[in-house]
C-alpha cells in the first residue's frame, strides 16, 4: 500500500544513529507506556495536518453519554511507534500521525477537548471504557476483538515485510522458518507469526524465532541491526520504515490480507458508537478525511463508508 508520494514526503530521510534516541511519552499512562523509543526513528519530518477549521456539529456532540463528555475531554488511548498511523513529533512528546489526525478532527466534532495517551499496544483494548474513550491504534478488525470491543472502521491495510536493503540473508517470505522475525506485541501479525512457527513445528521444519516488543520502533530497529532477519507490520508502517530509515530496509514481496482498521469502543456502547460512525462519516463526507490521508501519503487507504463491527473473516 505504500505510495510513491508517501516516499517523495519522507525524502529527508534521518540518519540511522536517531533510530537508538529514546524518549518519554508526552501525555502517557505511566503503568503501562513503559518505555518509549519513538523519538528519533519516527520525529517527524512533516507536521500534522491542521484540524483547527473543524467544527462542532451539534447534532453529532449530542449523541455521546455524559459519562463521554462529563469532563469535557475525549480520551484516547493509543501507542505512539506506528507511523505514519500514530507516532512521537521530534519533540518526543506530541502525538502525531493520520490516526492522530482523524482523532483531533472528531474531537471537534464534538466540542471536547481530545486528550491522547500513550500507552503500549496491548493494554488499550482492556483499558477503553474505564481509563479512555475511545482506541486509536490502527486497531485490525477481528472477531476476537469484537468480543471485547466495538468498532468504527475509518481505513484499510495489507501486511508486508521488511528486510536489510539487498535482502542479503536471502529471506523468502513464503518460507521463514528458522528465521528470526521481529513484531510489534499485541498486533494481528504476531498472531500471524505465531501460527506461521506452529506451523513450521508441525512440518518439522526450523524453528521461527519471534521478537516480540513492545514498540514498532524496536521491531525496525531489531532489522537495521541485524538483531532479526525480517519484520512484519502494516502495509503503511512498512512502507513510513523504509522511508524514514533512508535505503537501510527494503520491503519482502507484496502487500497482502487487507483488512479495515477500526476505532475502538467499549462493547455495549451504542451511543458513542453512533457518535463516532457519524463523526467519522461526516470528515469523510465533507472531504477532510481525504485531504488528511493526503497529506500523509496514504489516500489508497482510504474507505468511502465509516461502519459498525463490518463483516471480516
């Protein structure tokens, strides 16, 4: 899914030394940010998309519970080490990114204040309803998550991988037993993986070894180094990698298995689900959506109908 104009906006490119900088979050849950190294692999080299013209629609605010709106914020939980989706500004404080984007516009849209935390990947889902509104994560819509949360579907993704530049370990993405493959915890491609090592067990063939951290950073990182072999991640945060990591990786094979990408809710939460599926269609309807994606390279993406809990395998 990656787009040559994602490439020609990240054409100054940062060095590989600003991959190992470390920072802390901004805004962040301290129990479970842990730490952060964003800054440096992702500090952006184009800025967020203003969202500042976006207007309350009072129709729209109307439909969120007190318990959304009591405190006047709209609260959203999200990890800032998958960009261009959501990452740290090179102030390693401020979140930034598409998702971040479409999060401040809807905020707007319904006259609150959009507060974002940080927080690693795998804690969001069990914290939204009690510690945040909503999750902005590039959430894959799957049936196991639609046990704990619903979701609103805004965009679509593949799955790709990446290896060193020349791929001189030879990886065969249709063969990566014995290989060592680094992910991002939590996401549908450690699931992916982890059946793929099942697999390679069953048919006697080498053992994967699985990377599994905490932040996308320390995935991409673990491949520049030579720590592992291959990562696997989001057709576009492949692609945001190879851009921001100037010809040091290189994508393995095709885009593939496109699936939406959802915000999530807490179950049972109709009111704020209808919220934000209107909220969502209104930025597509009234071009904002689009000229957001634009912005950040990634309108191939893009979905003409924001939908509760879609149909997906």
């Amino acid at each position: 899914m990656q787009s040559t104009k994602l490439k020609s906006i990240m054409a100054i490119a940062l060095s590989s030394a600003m991959l190992f900088a470390t920072a802390a979050c901004g805004t962040s849950d301290k129990a479970d940010a842990g730490t952060d190294s964003a800054k440096g692999s992702d500090a952006a080299t184009i800025t967020s998309y203003d969202v500042s013209s976006v207007e309350k629609d009072d129709t729209i605010a109307a439909l969120l519970p007190e318990s959304v709106t009591k405190d006047g914020k709209l609260t959203i939980g999200t990890n800032p080490s998958y960009a261009p989706a959501e990452f740290l500004d090179a102030d390693g404080e401020t979140q930034i990114g598409y998702d971040m984007d479409l999060a401040r516009a809807m905020g707007n849209i319904f006259g609150l204040d959009t507060e974002i935390v940080s927080s690693n990947f795998d804690t969001i889902i069990p914290a939204i309803g009690s510690k945040y509104d909503l999750g902005i994560a590039a959430f894959t819509i799957t049936k196991e998550r639609m046990e704990s949360v619903d979701f609103v579907s805004y965009f679509t993704a593949g799955m790709g991988y990446a290896v060193a530049a020349g791929n001189p370990k030879n990886v065969d993405e249709n063969d990566l037993c014995g290989l060592n493959v680094a992910v991002e915890t939590g996401t549908v491609e450690e699931e992916a993986i982890n059946k793929t090592a099942k697999q390679c067990k069953a048919d006697g063939k080498k053992d994967i070894t699985i990377q599994s951290s905490k932040q996308q950073t320390d995935a991409t990182t673990a491949v520049v180094t030579g720590k592992a072999d291959v990562f696997f991640a989001d057709s576009p945060v492949v692609g945001y990698a190879i851009a921001q990591t100037d010809g040091q990786l290189e994508q393995l094979g095709k885009d593939f298995d496109e699936v939406p990408n959802a915000i999530a809710i807490k179950k049972g939460d109709s009111q704020t689900t209808e919220a934000v599926q209107k909220a969502m269609q209104k930025l597509m309807d009234d071009g904002t959506y689009t000229k957001i994606l634009q912005h950040w390279g990634v309108e191939s993406g893009a979905l003409d109908k924001a939908e509760i809990n879609p149909d997906v395998e």
